[in-house]
C-alpha cells in the first residue's frame, strides 16, 4: 500500500515511521522542505497511485479546513482523505460534504499517542462508511499498538464519530491530569511528607490508580524533582471545552471535567505546584511546549518582548 501523508510536524513525523516500518510505502508534504517527500499537493496527488489515500496531519480549524479545499482540486474521484488532526466533529460534515462533490470519500480519525506512538503504536477512533473503514484498515493495523485490534482500534460510527470520540477522549484525559495534579500539591505541601515523587513511584503497582499518565508523572518529577524548571501555565488544544459544550447542550453533568478545563484558565493567572504538573505531563506525553520559569518572569530576549508571531511560533505545539 502506497499512501500520502500531509502534515511532519511531532506526530506525523512519527506516522510515517511507524507506518514505514510497518511495510506502508509513504510519500509525506510539509510545509518544511527538509523533511517534505514532494514539493507541493499536486506533485504528491501525482506520486500516489490511484485510487489514492492521503492522510491528513495538521492544527484543526482553519489549517485543516485549506487544506481539505486544496485536495479537492488535486485528488479525483474514489480517493479517500482521511483527517487525523483534532478537528472539531461539526467541522467532518463540511469537509465529507465538500469532497463528496467531487466524488471523494473521507473518514475521520481520532489519534492518541502523541510523541510516544512511535515506538507504543496510537490509538484510533474512526468515523465513516464501513466500507472506507475496511479499504484503510491496513493503515490502521499499521499505526496501532500489536494485540487485539479492539484494545486499541474502534469504528466509532458514521462521519464525525471518530472526531467525537477522541474530544470525549481528551476531555477525560483533562480530568485525569487535574486528579494526579492536584494529590501531587497537597503531598508538596505535607510537612511530614519527605519523598513525593517516591510517593507516586509507589503508587505504578498494585493501585488501583496506576496509568501510564502516573509513569509520565514519575518521569517528569524524576527529570525535574521540584519542577522549578517549569512554570505552571497550561494552554488547552481545545477539546476539553469543546466536551464541555457538548455535555452543556446534552444536558449532562461533567463536573470533573469541567473544573480541569477552568483550571487550565486559572494557570495562565496563578503559578501553582498542581498546574506545573499538568505543563509537564502535557511535555512528555505530547512535546508539547513547556513555558520555563524564567521564560515567565522575562517573555522576550534579554527583556525585549517577543511579538506576536514569535511567541506563537514558540508556544506551537501538537495535539493531545
């Protein structure tokens, strides 16, 4: 199998390793020659046998929405696009309306894994037709981690299912890092407590609160006993107030998820023990951009502020 890969940034850098590896033929295009296989859409929609599967790997919104628009032009009827960005599940029906014009099929992919996929494989949540379903299964097979298809693969349902699942999926994933966060700080500020990170050492066997989020936690204190090095701002990628409005509109409570999803809004306010934490974790389980301590005492360089466009560029990161 021969596929396209738009998008080289942290994680799909690593897609197409993984997918490599795993005997797909990938040609990739990003915006960085570097690492780019063709020099622009129409050069890659050429490299691909037809009918083509280009898979899509770039910031949700308006990035993805341009994109999507310029496949249109350069793919042709019985190509299949697949989004496995974090895009909004409202934002798959345009992009399948859109292409379904032209006769192209789109399924919408979920991922989980972050920097780590790589060498664990990612989670896939997927959303469309059952039959475009099966035509990328090898695709997924590939990207997932070896065992039982079902412990880590799932077709969610129609187009926006997959979408859905993974903002369901990072709304937890909010809530869980606020948990962890939040027991690390009242351990910090324990008199009597003489070893935290050898607390949350202790607590990867046996517990009944034990995740791989817990080993990242470990690692990151193990790195960073005090996490001086890290300031407790953390940005949100979006899906966790998305899962907010969506539990708003359903008229079902998600309390926990709410409160990690204001306590992200409160970090960019306060510095806090627990918040530090959750930047953290966001870096090891992500890459995402850690804001340092001294980074925000002094933004710019040397006390010259950064602009606009610069701190955007240093605070870019990949999704959860």
């Amino acid at each position: 199998m021969h596929i396209g890969l738009i998008g080289l940034g942290k994680m799909g850098y690593s897609m197409r390793e993984r997918l490599r590896n795993n005997g797909i033929q990938v040609t990739g295009f990003d915006k960085n020659p570097v690492i780019s296989d063709a020099g622009s859409l129409a050069e890659l929609a050429a490299e691909l046998p037809a009918p083509r599967i280009v898979w899509v790997m770039v910031p949700s919104g308006a990035t993805t929405a341009a994109v999507i628009s310029d496949l249109a032009e350069v793919l042709d009827g019985g190509d299949l696009v697949i989004d496995g960005g974090n895009s909004r599940f409202s934002d798959d029906l345009r992009h399948s309306e859109l292409l379904a014009r032209k006769g192209i099929r789109y399924l919408d992919c979920g991922v989980s894994g972050g920097i780590w996929g790589l060498e664990k494989g990612y989670g896939l949540m997927v959303g469309g037709s059952a039959a475009d379903v099966d035509r990328a299964l090898p695709l997924f097979d590939a990207l997932r981690p070896s065992g039982h298809r079902a412990d880590s693969f799932v077709h969610a349902g129609g187009t926006g299912a997959g979408h859905y699942a993974k903002m369901v999926h990072n709304g937890i994933e909010y809530g869980l890092m606020q948990a962890y966060a939040e027991g690390y700080e009242l351990l910090a500020a324990q008199e009597i407590i003489d070893d935290v990170p050898g607390i949350l050492r202790a607590w990867q066997s046996g517990t009944v609160i034990r995740s791989w989020l817990l080993e990242l936690a470990v690692r990151a204190l193990e790195e960073d006993p005090g996490l001086e090095r890290v300031a407790g701002f953390v940005e949100d990628s979006g899906e966790g107030r998305w899962t907010v409005e969506e539990a708003m509109a359903a008229e079902i409570p998600a309390p926990a998820i709410a409160s990690a999803v204001f306590a992200r809004f409160a970090s960019r306010q306060d510095d806090s023990p627990a918040m530090k934490l959750v930047a953290a974790l966001r870096g090891q389980f992500g890459g995402h951009a850690v804001k340092t301590a001294r980074q925000e005492q002094d933004p710019g360089r040397g006390g010259v502020p950064l602009s606009a466009a610069e701190q955007a560029i240093r605070d870019a990161g990949t999704p959860e």
